[in-house]
C-alpha cells in the first residue's frame, strides 16, 4: 500500500494531524509512541509493527477453497463479501486485507446496534485469584470506570433516569391528588397537576412522557405506598368496629335481662329490712327525747340559781378594784410627775457640758479613722493587684498541667495496650510450648519403652538414641525460652506500675494546686467585698469630714453659752448624784436591752419574708438613728445561712428575701446631707425596744396601731421616702454586696453541676452500625430508638437540670430579673466550653458530629421556649457562637461557598482565625466531602496575616464572663411593685403582741 512508509514515518503524521487535538497527547522521551486520553484515564500505543499488521492480505484463491469446504464449521468462518461478486473474487488485481475486513465487520456492526434498542450486561471480575466470595474493591472499581459505567451512572443521575409515559403516571400516582382523577382532564394536565400538588421540584413534561430527577420515583412510591396503608387500614377499622359491635349489642340486651331480675329480688328484700329499720328508730326517738327533756328541766333550774349568786359576789368585786384602783392611779400620777421634773431639770444642765466635751472628742476620732482607712484602701488595692497576678500564674500552670495530663494518660493507655498484647502474645507461646513439651515427654515415654523392650531381643539401634539426645536438647532451649519470655513478662509489669505510680503522684499534685487556686479566688473575693466596702464608708466619712467642717461653728456657739452658763453660776448637779442617778436607772436600762434582744432574736431566727422585716425597720425607724444593731444581726444571719455553698434551696431563699429588702430599700432610703451625724437639741432613744415602746406611748389608745404606719401598709407606690442615716446607708450596701455574691454561688453551682456532662456533648457517641443493619423488623426499630435515646442523653441531662433549678428559683420567688441574668451566662457558659472543644479537638470537627451537635442545641431551643421569656430572656441568643460554627459543619456544597457568604451570611459573629481553623480541621465522615476550596483558605491566610498584628484578633479561643451582670438600679428598675400591707407574719411572731402591728388591717 505505502512502500517507502514505516512506524516512525506514520507517528510524526499523527503528531502534525492531531496536535491540536486535546484527547492526543505526545510523549516526550519517544518519537513513536502516541497516547490518546479516554474518559476513563491515558492509554499509551506504540506505532511499531502497524504497518507490518495491515499488510497481512487474504488470498482470493485461499478464501473460495476454506468456504467451499464441505465442512459447516470451516465455511462459515470464511463467508463471502456481501459487496464481492464471484466474478469479482476471481480478479486478481483485487486485494483486501485484514484490517479492511475488520473494519466492514466494525460497520456493519455498528448499523445492527443502531437499527436496533441493545441492553447491555457488564461482566465484571471480583477478583485475580478466580475465588468465590472474594471482592477486590479496588480492581471492581477499575473496571467499572474504565468500562465507563460510573459515567454512565453520573450522567444518568444528571439528567433524567426515570421516564414515564402520561398514561402510566396518571395511572399510577392519580391517588396521590383524587380531586385529578374526578376532573376527567387529559393525561397531560393530569401529570401537570398531580406534579404541582405533591411539590416535585425539578421533574419535567415533554410531548408525550414525564421525565423525573433521580430519586423522585422513590418520593412518589413512598407517598404512594403511605396513601394506600391508610386507606386499607381505615377498612379494616370499619369492618372491626361493625363486629365488635354487633357482639357488644347482643351481650348487652342478655346483661340487660339478667340485671333486672336480680335487682328486682335484691329491691323485694330490701324493702322489707328498711320498712322494720325505721318503726324501730320511730320507737326509740319517742322514748328517747322524754328522757331527755325531763333531765333537761331539772338541770336548768339549778344553773339559773348558782349563776345569779356567782354573778353578784363578782360585780361586787369588780366594783371594790376599780375604785381603789383609780385612787392609786391619781396619787401615782401626781408622784412622777413631780419626780421627773426634777430629773429634768438636773439632766438639761449637766447634758449641756458633756454635749460638748463628748462631740469635740467624737470629731477626733473620726478624722483619725479617715486618715487610717484611707491608707487601708491603698494596700488593699495593692495586695488585690498581687493576688490577681498569682491567679493568672497559677490558673496558666493548671490549665499547662491539665494538657500534659491528658497527653500522659493517653501515652499511658497505649502502652497498657501494648502490653496487654505483648503479655497476651507470651501467654499463647507459654501455651504452645507447654503442649509440645507434654507431647514430646508423651513421645519420649513410649520411646523409652519401647526401646527397653528392643533392648531384650535385639541390639540396640543407634538411631533411637539420637533422636532421644535431640528431644531433650529441644526440651532445655524451650525451657530457656519460657524462663526467658517470663523474665520480659515481668520487667513489662514493673513498668506498667511504675507509669501507675507516676500518674497518680502527677494527678494528686493537680488537685493541689486546683485547691489552691479556689482558695486564692475565694481570698480574692473576700478582698474584693471589703475594698467595696471601705470604699463606700470612705465615701460616707468624707461626707461627715465636710458636714463636720460647716458646724464647727455651732461648737463654738455652744462653748460660749457653757461660759455663759457657768458665769451666771448656774447649780450644776454633783457628780456623785449623776453617778446615783446612773444607778437608779441602770436597772429599767438592762430590762430594755434584753426586750430588745428577744424581740431580736425572735424576729431574726425564723426565716421571714423580706417584707415583714422592712415593715419592722419602718416601724421602728431603724433608718433614722445612729447606732443600730439590728442591721449588724441581719447581715450575720444571712452570713450564716449561706455558709453551706452547695445548698441551691437556701441560697435561692435568701436570694429573693435580699433582692426584695434590697428593692424596698432603694425605694425609701435617700442619702442626707448631714448623714452620720448626732442629733444636738434632741435626745432619741438608742434602743430597739425604746423606739419601740416611744411609738407606742405617742399612739392614743383608742386607735388603731396600723395607721401610725400608714405608708407601711400600702404598695410600694405609696411609700415615703426617709432621710437616711449612715447605719441604714451602709446596711443597704452590704445587703448589695451579698445579693451578688449570693447570685454568684448560685450560678457557679450551676455551671459545676452541668460542666461533667458539657464535656460529654461536645462528641456524639459512637454506636456500631453493624447491630443496626444485622437487625430486622421490630427489633430494628428498637435498636434505632435505643441509639436515639444514647445519643440525646446528656443533652436530656443538661436540660433537666436547668428546668430543676428553674423550678427551685420559681418556688422560692426569685425576681424574674435575676433568673434571667442566672440562664442567661449559664447559656454563654456553654457556649464559651463547647465552642473551644470544638476549636482545640480535631475529632469534634466532622459532619456526623455537628449533626448530634445540632440536635442538642434543639432540645435547649425548645427548653427556651417552654421556658418562655420572662425567664428564659435572651439566653438564646448567647449560643450564636457554636450555632453558627455548627451551622458551617452541616451545610453541604462547601467547595462552592465564597468567603464573602461564609463570613457575612452564615457566620458573621465568627472571626477570620475561627473559620479558618474550623475550615481545615473539618472531616465528613458521613458522605466523604471536602471543605471549602483552596483560593477560600488562601483569601483567609492573607487576612489573619494583616490581623497578625492585633493581639486580639490572634486568639480564637473564647473567654467565660464571670462578672455580676447587674446593679441595685437595675434591680429597682426591673422588679414588679410588691403590696406588703397583706403580708401574714408567721405563728410564733403573731402571737408576740409587741408585733401587732404586723397584723394587716382586717384583724
């Protein structure tokens, strides 16, 4: 055909022809080798010995003579050419080769396949070795791609696989849209329809067939399959209720016939026994009341004597005692009032004198205690600033020896595993080498006897002997191995003690220094709490300073009427009779002081409401006075009660007893300009019971004792406010100051309470899947609510205890105010603790796990709700942080993402180093996809290269707000008004009568 081509002179016509093409590609190392890209991968051609193959001709001559052959096989190998002629094939100026023969055949081939619908059947390998139930995943795979099976699929599932004609369509999914098949529309319209109501996205209508995506066939059967369930069983219940109720109404007509026979016997004989009942009570009831009334009679006639005599001799008593008594009052009267303007006048001269000396010295001593308190102040701030520093180091160091921990214990782990395995191999050798020696020993015997008995009849072979000299030199290297396989076995149990020993010495030294550092924050606290409160009397002292300061000049109008005074010669009192004076009332004094410790005590002890306690303070004007205990005994009583931490019922207690005494507080109390001083023209009373017993003397008796205190008794809006002094100012900050440390406890009893269970959310449980596909039926159904259960647990766990505590907090009326600050830094804690496992554990970061991440966060979702939001306010919202990197985890199509909509769309709270290290940490594990592509991650790395600068932008880590989120305005603010005229006192303190006046105003 082409004498002067060769192999080389055809590949660089197939360079210059298809060089342009994208499916050639030439070699770079060879000048004869071509490669052709096929779908399923390159495939390389060497042109050698092409031309050699095109030259194999076929004889005419040889052909006619294997197809005239008479036998049937060997002439239809050979057949003729459908274009040849036999005059033709006689030529010999006619050739054809191989090749060309191949390629007709190829053609007509070809023509059959086109003129006809074929269905393959692949045939695939599962293996090399040629082995049943053996399957290469590997090789199967290969074969299936370069068979082009694999495109096939994907281009299949692209387009449209599933197709149908309208008449089958409607036929068989009219069920699904009944109101279709009523209309008698056409077949078209029908499909049209049925599409529309069932929601098909995607599917298409052509001219005579429906066309669906992949899967929606599957959809269409389900719904199917649902719709004719339910009709089938909405037969059967109809038929089931026709029978049950034909037997209900044949038993009932029988019960019927059988009950009123017996109730009419059971009526005959009842009727009688009540008929005989009741003339035996008419009998009784006659004899009865004639009894009675004749003892009546004679009875009465002597009372009515007795009374007239008893009641005679008494108003003559009564009458004697009042009029003696009226005479003693008048003499008494007389008496006192002449004695007590005596000791008027005597104490209004000597009080004038000590007045003075006593206020100059009280002036001193309060300078003095200014200047020492001021300095108290500086070297608390600077021993808080010092301990603050030691709290970081030492939290640093514990959080360093957490992490080498956790390395150790699963160092640790591994090699207790491999030495279990190492023992476990050593064990089966011991084992094996035991019964080979027992078996040779076994071996040995026989030998030995049997040689015995030889030794009788015959010679001695040497070969016995031989053998019995190697069996025992078996026997001594195998117990050298043994002795030397235990000798390993021990020195590996000695140093899995000794990795024990070291573990727990490292974990005892942890929980030091954790100990250590709770006590340097519960130090921390105490000198937090007293700087406040240096700090706000420091305030107050100076305030005294100034207003001392403006009445210096009083003092001295005061000196100078002493000098008038003295000058005039006025008879100032002895001071032996003062001190006799002091005598005689130092008696009436003590009785007070003890009344007024027991009303004290019995006002304190018992847990009362904060209402009734502020209508006590009111009534007594405790915010009027300078020196009151009664503030000194309600703060250590509140000190002691929630010494126990971890009682959660005490402390929500006294939580909502402080915040209401603290709110009434806030409203009634107002700083004074000359708070903290003494009063100087009038004496008040320093005691509780003799403010007491003053309030009630100015009462007159006819009156009641509720409307002295009239704004007492109404709600808070009608509450008058007093001018406070500096014990009542004071008070009310160290009520403050508990109210936030009490919430304090509160909440970090929570967080210990869910904080083991947090660290179990953050990663779904694994559940082997093999028990769930093996499981058939019912028992599937199981299996897949037991792991549903397994796998919402521990979020069952944190939500039952926050409704718990939410029920605890509302039983002992806790402000709604301070439940919702409460849950809402519980639901930033969460979020702090399981955002940061998710950013430092790589496991954490995987699809299936943001889908169990997920479903938790519904289940508090869905306790927020219930919780509603007056309580639950916007604790919601504090999970913005893992929602959205959860959010990131779940979506699909992440290669296709920018970062644009990733960091403005779908988390916008989340920084750049956040999504980035979640982004490259991400694994799906469900569906095997990739995360976002690479020019995101690029865009990501230019960004946290130009924040590199900026400290804050660096960390990605999250920090735990720990700090009181509100203040004694925001209590005033937020809290409902509370009407505390209505208030019921409890039993032990109404039946005091110094406590009448907390009786409300219908008793």
């Amino acid at each position: 055909m082409f004498p002067k081509s060769t192999h080389e002179t055809f590949s660089q016509k197939l360079y210059q022809t298809f060089k342009a093409n994208k499916r050639f590609i030439k070699p770079k190392l060879s000048r004869t080798d071509f490669t052709i890209a096929h779908y399923a991968g390159e495939v390389q051609y060497q042109s050698e010995h092409f031309l050699d193959k095109n030259k194999d001709y076929v004889v005419p001559e040889h052909q006619d003579l294997l197809s005239a052959s008479k036998c049937s096989f060997v002439a239809n190998l050979f057949p003729p050419q459908p274009s040849e002629t036999p005059k033709a094939s006689t030529k010999s100026s006619k050739f054809s080769s191989i090749g060309s023969r191949f390629k007709v055949q190829l053609q007509q081939l070809m023509e059959t396949l086109n003129s006809t619908e074929p269905h393959y059947v692949r045939c695939v390998k599962p293996n090399n070795v040629l082995k049943p139930s053996v399957f290469e995943n590997a090789n199967v795979m290969q074969q299936l791609r370069c068979g082009g099976v694999l495109e096939a699929i994907r281009i299949s599932c692209a387009g449209y696989p599933t197709r149908k004609t309208f008449f089958e369509f409607a036929n068989r999914f009219g069920l699904l849209v009944p109101k279709v098949l009523e209309k008698n529309l056409e077949e078209k319209a029908a499909c049209k329809k049925i599409l529309d109501k069932t929601g098909l996205k995607g599917a298409q209508i052509g001219k005579t067939k429906v066309f669906l995506r992949a899967g929606q066939m599957a959809d269409l059967d389900a719904r199917r399959a649902l719709k004719l369930s339910g009709a089938a069983k909405i037969i059967q219940r109809k038929i089931k209720t026709y029978i049950a109720r034909k037997y209900f109404l044949t038993l009932r007509e029988a019960a019927i016939c059988m009950q009123a026979f017996c109730r009419g016997k059971l009526a005959c004989k009842l009727y009688g026994n009540r008929k005989m009942e009741a003339a035996c009570i008419r009998i009784q009831t006659k004899m009865k009341g004639y009894h009675w009334r004749t003892s009546y009679k004679k009875l009465q006639i002597s009372v009515v004597v007795i009374q007239t005599g008893l009641r005679a001799m008494a108003c003559h008593k009564e009458f004697r005692y009042r009029k003696r008594n009226t005479a003693a009052t008048m003499i008494q009267a007389r008496w006192r009032g002449h004695k007590s303007l005596a000791y008027y006048k005597k104490l209004i001269r000597a009080s004038i004198v000590t007045q003075c000396r006593w206020r100059g010295r009280i002036a001193r001593k309060e300078l003095r205690k200014l200047k020492m308190e001021a300095r108290e102040t500086g070297a608390l701030r600077d021993a808080k600033t010092k301990l603050e520093k030691q709290l970081e180091e030492l939290t640093w160091r514990m959080q360093l020896e957490k992490r080498l921990r956790t390395d150790l214990e699963e160092t640790k782990g591994q090699e207790i595993t491999k030495l279990q395995n190492s023992l476990q191999g050593m064990q089966k050798k011991v084992d094996e080498m035991n019964a080979l020696l027992v078996k040779e020993r076994e071996t040995a015997q026989k030998a030995i006897e049997e040689a015995a008995a030889a030794v009788k009849e015959t010679p001695v072979h040497i070969e016995d002997t031989e053998k019995i000299e190697a069996l025992s030199a078996e026997v001594e290297t195998l117990k050298a191995s043994l002795q030397s396989e235990r000798e390993m076995s021990d020195d590996y149990k000695r140093k899995y003690a000794a990795a024990v020993d070291s573990s727990e010495v490292k974990h005892k030294k942890l929980e030091e220094t954790e100990k250590r550092v709770h006590q340097l924050q519960e130090s921390l606290n105490r000198f937090e709490e007293k700087l406040t409160n240096l700090e706000s009397e420091n305030k107050v002292l100076r305030q005294q300073a100034l207003s001392m300061a403006e009445k210096s000049k009083v003092l001295q109008e005061l000196e100078a009427e002493n000098k008038s005074l003295r000058q005039k010669e006025l008879p100032s009192p002895p001071i032996q009779q003062l001190k006799e004076q002091a005598e005689v009332e130092e008696w009436p004094q003590k009785s007070l002081n003890e009344k007024q410790q027991e009303y004290q005590d019995l006002l304190i002890r018992r847990p009362v409401a904060a209402c009734i306690i502020y209508k006590c303070l009111r009534h007594w004007r405790s915010f009027e006075v300078e020196r009151a205990s009664i503030f000194d005994r309600i703060i250590q009583t509140i000190g002691h009660a929630i010494e126990t931490q971890d009682d959660n019922k005490t402390l929500a207690y006294w939580l909502s007893n402080a915040s209401t005494l603290l709110f009434l507080l806030q409203r009634t109390l107002k700083a004074s300009a000359a708070a903290g001083m003494t009063p100087q023209h009038r004496r008040s009373p320093s005691t509780l019971f003799g403010r007491m017993t003053r309030s009630f003397r100015g009462i007159p008796l006819g009156s009641d004792l509720s409307s002295v205190n009239g704004e007492v008794t109404g709600g808070v809006d009608t509450i008058r406010q007093v001018e406070a002094k500096y014990p009542a100012l004071l008070f009310k900050q160290q009520l403050a100051a508990y109210v936030e440390k009490i919430y304090g406890m509160i909440r970090d009893n929570l967080k210990k309470e869910i904080s083991p269970v947090l660290g179990l959310c953050i990663q779904a449980p694994r559940i082997s899947r093999a028990s769930l596909i093996k499981a058939k039926g019912p028992a599937r159904t199981l299996a897949n609510a037991a792991a549903q259960e397994i796998l919402t647990g521990h979020w069952q766990g944190i939500v039952k205890s926050i409704s718990n505590f939410l029920s605890l907090l509302k039983s002992n009326h806790v402000p709604p105010f301070l439940i919702r600050k409460v849950f809402t830094q519980i639901f930033s804690f969460i979020n702090v603790q399981l955002f940061n496992s998710l950013l430092l554990r790589r496991e954490c970061c995987s699809f299936s796990n943001g889908e169990y991440v997920k479903t938790g966060l519904a289940e508090l979702d869905n306790w927020c709700y219930k919780a509603t939001a007056e309580y639950a306010g916007s604790a919601w919202d504090e999970l913005k942080h893992i929602r959205q990197a959860i959010g990131f985890l779940v979506i699909n199509q992440k290669p296709k993402k920018t970062l644009d909509e990733i960091s403005h769309d779908l988390c916008p709270v989340l920084s750049i180093q956040q999504l980035y290290r979640i982004s490259t940490m991400f694994w799906d594990d469900k569906y095997g996809t990739h995360s976002l592509s690479p020019d995101v991650i690029s865009a990501m790395r230019v960004l946290m290269a130009e924040d590199s600068n900026n400290p804050v932008s660096s960390s990605f880590l999250l920090d735990d707000d720990s700090s009181i989120p509100f203040s004694v305005d925001d209590i005033s603010k937020t809290m409902e008004q509370i009407t505390i005229s209505d208030i019921e006192p409890p039993p032990l303190i109404r039946e005091n009568a110094g406590f009448n006046f907390l009786l409300p105003l219908s008793k």
